[in-house]
C-alpha cells in the first residue's frame, strides 16, 4: 500500500529545507507515522528495543516461543539476539522502498552491536560483518570507545556502512570521520569501491544531561537554559570541522530533549534522529520552520558554557585523548544505560524461553 504523505507537517517541511530525518526507533508502527511525515531511515538500540518489546509484546510473545521452539540448544543471549536481528529486519523492510528509490544513499536501518563488547574490537567487527548481511539496507552501530575506534576502521574497510555511537564530543567525532576515512582509503587501495554511507552520531541531549548531572555534583548555577545548547554547540562545530577536512562521514543528532534539538538543526546536512513522541510534538508545534543550522550559538551562551571543563573537553577538537574516551562521564553513563537495558531484554526473552513456574501461568 502507497504510504500516505503530509506535505505541510512541520517535519515535513524540515527536510524539504535539506535536514533528513529518522525514526528512532525499530517499531513498524512508528516507522510509517515517520515514513508519511519523510523519514528515510531508522535507528535502534538496547533501550530502544526493550521499549518496543515491551509496547507490543502481544505482537512479539508467540515469535519468541517460536524462536525457542526452533532452536533448542540456544541460551537466552542467542536468543535474544535472534530476536534484535529479526525486529531489525523486518523494518528494514519497511524502508527497502526508499533504499532503491535513493540508490542506497537513504533508506537505511541502524542496528546495534552489543553494548557489553564496547572493549572488543574484533567482536564488534565481528557482529558488525554478520549484521551487514542480514539485508542490504543494514547500518551497523558501533560504540566511540578506543575499541569501537579500531572496530570502524575495520567495519569500513570490510564494506560495512557504520552508524558510529555513544558519541557525545566533537573530539570523538573528529576520531570517527579520520577512522572512517582510513577504512575507505583501504578499500581504495584494494581497488573496492568507496561510495559508502558512513555515519557518526553525536547524542546531542545525553551531553546535555551529563552536563545537568556535573552541574548539581559541583553545586555550580548555571543559567536556566543555557545548558540545552551544550550539544547543539558541539554538533556544529563538528559538522563545521567535517566540511574542512573534508571528511565523508554524514553527522546525525540523537538523544531528544527538546525543540532545539530539531529546531536549531533545520537546513543543516545533517541527520536527525527523533523519537516518535517528539516527532509527535514538533508536528503539532507552531514553531516556524526555517534553516537555522548556520545560526551562531548565542555568544552569552558560549561564553558561560565554556566556564565548564567538561564543556570544554566535548567542544575543543583536543578536548579528549583517545585513552580518555571510555572514561568521560557521558560515555560511561551511556554505556551503564544500553548494557542494562540489554540485560533487561535478555530478562524479558527468559520469562518467555522459561517461565517462573510460581507465577500462575507460568508453567508449560
């Protein structure tokens, strides 16, 4: 069935200003409210999925007794697995018009490896490679560790598109486009093709909610406001140095915490990633929507934000060494939140695969 379109929604006109848009998330149904409002492309992650999982686990509890019913030797991270991968592919298919329509530069489906790998370069390669066969509008997530830095390269080079995450800084993105750009100079050598659609994203309001935290911790008085912009300023620089040097890797915002995070990012070449309940919000806004991508962070605004050393280490290109990736207070947070949301998921696949037989239905 034609997807019906909304030429007039706010989202709408955000990408006809030259600002894509994804759905953030892998659900089917809020792919196509996406998809009607000009989304072309999606993202997923631990959280995101156990959020789907448990929104529609009417739609999910047979197939995952299905699951375990196929493969019967399997444990619960196998299966678990399994089930990621499935939910990844079945939106993907949801996008493979908009893939062949865009001559694969668009209509791609991020998908992510496991979070608790984040220090293992080969098994993100690993994972990313399997990832990358499971339909040809894969793009594989991997974490800006020091690991993941060597994983993207790899990835690249092997041909796999990579959504590079847990990226909050413009240094680490800096690291993402020069790995890039390594990978693809690979391939060239190898005489393979390097039209590619590397991404990296930069989780613009997780920075910011880092920023919160450190801001409480050290009893400092920020203005109200001011640090709503810490990852718009961030991403701007970045996209500013990526034109510079030149870097082939197209820059994505994620991590929703409020308008500015669309708002301020309309007309860039950029990517944005939105959750349905945000998208939601900005269609039925009044805000205007017009190109602001190129408008100057508020100089006040900078000036107190860079009062703050953790500001400084996310905005200065050297603002962090690579051996200090892991250990910066927005990495490390986000990892603790997708490693147990993971857990959490692998929890909801046990209660399926073996259910507590003290609960009342809960024996098979």
């Amino acid at each position: 069935m034609e997807t019906q379109t909304h030429p007039q929604s706010p989202l709408r006109r955000t990408v006809l200003a030259g600002t894509d848009f994804w759905n953030d998330s892998c659900s089917s149904e809020e792919l196509r409210y996406a998809l009607e409002h000009g989304a072309t492309g999606a993202t997923t992650n631990p959280t995101i999925v156990l959020q789907v999982l448990r929104r529609e686990l009417g739609l999910w509890q047979d197939r995952i007794a299905e699951l375990c019913a196929a493969h019967p030797t399997a444990s619960e991270r196998e299966l678990t697995w399994l089930l990621i991968e499935e939910m990844a592919v079945r939106a993907a298919s949801l996008l493979e018009p908009i893939f062949a329509r865009e001559a694969g530069r668009k209509g791609r489906l991020s998908i992510q490896t496991d979070p608790t790998r984040y220090r293992d370069a080969d098994a993100l390669v690993a994972q990313a490679t399997r990832f990358h066969g499971l339909a040809p509008n894969m793009q594989v997530k991997i974490p800006v560790t020091r690991a993941g830095l060597a994983a993207i390269e790899e990835a690249t080079a092997r041909g796999v598109n990579v959504n590079a995450t847990v990226c909050f800084s413009v240094p680490q993105a800096l690291a993402v486009g020069e790995a890039v750009e390594r990978g693809l100079r690979r391939r060239r050598e190898a005489g393979k093709q390097e039209r590619m659609t590397p991404v990296c994203t930069i989780m613009v309001g997780r920075l910011d909610d880092w920023l919160k935290v450190v801001a409480e911790r050290d009893e400092l008085a920020p203005t109200p406001g001011t640090l709503d912009w810490a990852g718009i300023a961030c991403l701007k620089r970045a996209h500013a140095l990526f034109q510079e040097r030149g870097y082939r890797t197209r820059l994505l915002a994620a991590a929703y915490r409020n308008h500015l995070h669309w708002s301020e990012l309309v007309g860039g070449e950029v990517i944005l990633t939105i959750p349905s309940e945000w998208q939601r919000r900005f269609n039925a806004s009044a805000l205007e929507v017009r190109p602001r991508f190129t408008d100057p962070v508020p100089a006040a605004v900078l000036e107190e934000l860079a009062r703050m050393p953790e500001f400084r280490r996310a905005y200065e290109p050297d603002g962090l060494r690579l051996d200090e990736l892991d250990g910066f207070g927005a990495t490390r947070r986000t990892l603790r939140t997708f490693i147990a949301s993971y857990h959490e998921l692998e929890g909801v696949v046990r209660e399926i695969m073996l259910p507590d037989p003290d609960r009342r239905g809960g024996s098979r």
